[in-house]
C-alpha cells in the first residue's frame, strides 16, 4: 500500500498576509481550489489506490471542510499538536505514528507548500511502481529552483546519489535542489525511518523544533545509509514560501486557464 504524507501544520508566516486566515495548503488558486485540493488529484488520480495523510496544525478545522477531503475515503486527518514548536519534524512523527508500520509498503513525504504538476507524475509513480529500485529511500530533486534564494539545497553525487542536503550547501557542491519529495520503499525501510528517527528524538529531544526535516536525510547518510537522487524536469513542481511565489504561481495558473 501506498501511503502518501502531506506536511500540512505550518504556521505559514512567510505567506502572510495570505496566511493569516487560513493555513498555506488552503490558500486559494485561480482554479478555484488550493494547493492541498491540486495535490490530492494529483496523488488519486495517477496512483493505484493510494492512501493519503493530511497532517495538519495551524487552524486545523479548517481542513475538514475541504472539498477533496471530504468527498475522497482515501484521505485521512492527522493532528500535529505540536506544531507551532515542531513543525515539519512533528508533523512527519504524527504520521510514522498513525500508520501500521508492519503493512505499509511505500511511504512518500511531500511539503504541504508545493503544488507538484503533471511533468513530475511519471517520474514519481516510476519509482514508486518500480521492484527493481537501487535505493531504498529517494529523494526528488531538479536542477534548478523556483524559489527566491531559498531552496533545499543538494549536493548529487554520480546523478543519482544524495551526499548531503542544507540549505547553507556550499555552492561548490551544490548541483540539485530537493522538490520536497521522499520516497521511502519497503516496509523494511519504513521500519528503519521510524527507528532512526525515534533514536534521534531519545539522543536529542531538541532537534524535533530545531531541524527541518530534510536533516534526517542527513543522519541516515550519516549511518551509512544510501539516499537516491531522481532527478525532475526543471518547473514541474514549486513551493509556495513567499508573496513573491505565490503571486507567480497564482499568474502562471491563470495565464494557463485563459489558454484552454
């Protein structure tokens, strides 16, 4: 079974004033829907009966009334109640523990902020789908970003394998920026995210407010752990983190709309 995560707890202050009746999943797009409702399509209608996770935080009642939530059974709530002093790390513990780790067969972690388009899908689904993998864990990344000088930076060794991810990378190693997207094949190396990851919350109880969720990247790699490197086409996927992106998008997505 896939289960699909969506990191939906945020504060979103960096949207405001976007963000400030409602969290940044939920702002509005010209399509009439929001970055949450695009992305839950995007998962039902190109995977084989995928279960997805919202987890949510900051004005979580809000996400119950959404459309896509609401209509569609295989999209669940979970409450990050956490959020506002561990955030994403919080968020991807809610949901490690709100699935049955002895069942779970792919796991794929996304940021609640990044509408992922069409030109991303086959790519994902390829790995997902794939019995032949060469890695247990992959991270999607492309070759340049969107954002305003602030993406995930990652150094790609060979094209296909994570040396480390920051976002103070030196530009010397820096060939890839992360989408947001981890794919964790295997309910093997589910059960090793989650025992890693508790490790570190017993060794430093801190790191869940004070780390963003690509360092456990870090530490699994750090432990010997191979991490795979998928390269997307540049412009397939964008992550909503200022006024200045949202703007973008919202005129990109409008733009397209007059054109069909």
């Amino acid at each position: 079974m896939l289960i699909v995560g969506i990191l939906s707890a945020g504060l979103g202050t960096r949207l405001n004033p976007y963000t400030l009746s409602k969290p940044k999943p939920l702002v509005s797009l010209p399509t009439g829907s929001c970055i949450l409702s695009e992305n839950i399509k995007f998962f039902c209608g190109g995977f084989r009966d995928p279960l997805i996770k919202v987890i949510s935080g900051y004005k979580s009642e809000l996400f119950s009334s959404n459309e896509e939530v609401i209509k569609n059974e295989n999209v669940q709530l979970i409450l990050n109640p956490f959020f506002k002093v561990a955030g994403p790390l919080g968020s991807i513990w809610s949901l490690l523990t709100n699935i049955d780790l002895s069942k779970s067969s792919e796991l794929l972690i996304c940021n609640g902020d990044t509408i992922l388009f069409e030109s991303i899908r086959e790519y994902v689904k390829t790995e997902v789908e794939s019995t032949k993998s060469k890695f247990g864990y992959y991270l999607f990344v492309s070759e340049s970003c969107d954002e305003d000088d602030d993406g995930m930076r990652v150094a790609l060794v060979d094209g296909e394998r994570i040396l480390a991810v920051s976002k103070d990378l030196d530009d010397s190693i820096t060939n890839a920026y992360s989408t947001g997207v981890l794919l964790i094949k295997g309910n093997a190396q589910i059960r090793e995210f989650y025992g890693k990851f508790k490790g570190l919350l017993e060794g430093n109880p801190r790191a869940i407010s004070d780390w963003n969720w690509h360092s456990l990247i870090n530490v699994l790699i750090s432990d010997g752990i191979l991490i795979g490197g998928k390269t997307v086409p540049d412009g397939s996927w964008l992550e909503i983190d200022s006024p200045n992106e949202y703007i973008n998008l919202y005129n990109k997505m409008k733009d397209d709309k007059k054109d069909r």
